[in-house]
C-alpha cells in the first residue's frame, strides 16, 4: 500500500502550481498560496468563495478540486472535476485527478477509466510512466 500512495504522490510530478504573491485584491492567489503551503482547508475555503461566485469557471473548480482531493474531501473533488470535465472534456490532468479522487473512494474500476483516458491525452512523459506504474500495482 505504501509504494501505491507513493506513486499517486509522484504521479503529477511534472505538474506545478505557480503561486503570485497574495494580496487581498487577488484572492485566486491567496488560495494558490494557501495550497501550496499544505493549507488545504484554507485553500478549499478561499475556492470555494471563488466558485460560489464564479460557478463555471474550470480553472477555480479545478483548484477546487485539488484542494478538496488533498484535504480528503473525495466526494468534493470528483464534483468539482466532472464540473472541468462537463466545460471541457479534453483536459487530461483532470482525468489524472479524477482517478485519484475515485480510487481513494474505493472505485477501483472507474479510477482505472479515467486513469486509462489521461494516458491515451498528452501527458508529461514521467507523468504517464509513473501512472502506468501506479495502474500495475493495483491490479
């Protein structure tokens, strides 16, 4: 179990959030910091009055989801990626977010989907390996 929560941890190794300086006039950036200190209740909280006043942005529900997927919230994360899904079915890292979020909730089969569907879009190369691996040992 240790090597497959290591490779979910490894498996966006090649994705990174690029944090502005926070200010109170910009509170999409205050969140992405809060996120990228491991604040992730904090970071939930600060998306979430994004989304509330932006419902159909991708971009904030995709934080959103991340901050609900780090936090522990599955349930949370898949509802605010099948929201990114539902604007624009073509983004591959949500499909990687939506497999983790679904494995953690203990649906193996609909992980391994979207899991399946990222690796057939355009993934960074030690992304997709290290998804292939990750998809091995749960098998």
């Amino acid at each position: 179990m240790n090597k497959k929560i290591l490779l979910l941890i490894l498996l966006l190794a090649g994705c990174h959030l690029e944090v502005a300086a926070a200010s109170p006039s910009d509170p999409s950036a205050l969140a992405r910091q809060y996120y990228a200190a491991g604040e992730y209740k904090r970071a939930y909280d600060n998306f979430f009055v994004l989304f509330k006043n932006n419902p159909g942005d991708p971009e904030i529900n995709f934080f959103l989801g991340r901050a609900a997927l780090a936090k522990g919230d599955y349930e949370a994360a898949v509802m605010a990626f099948e929201r990114v899904l539902i604007i624009d079915p073509a983004i591959t890292a949500v499909k990687v977010e939506l497999g983790k979020a679904f494995f953690h909730l203990g649906d193996i089969e609909t992980a391994e989907q979207y899991f399946n569907e990222a690796l057939e879009g355009a993934l960074p190369d030690e992304t997709a390996s290290n998804l292939r691996e990750f998809m091995a040992g749960t098998k």
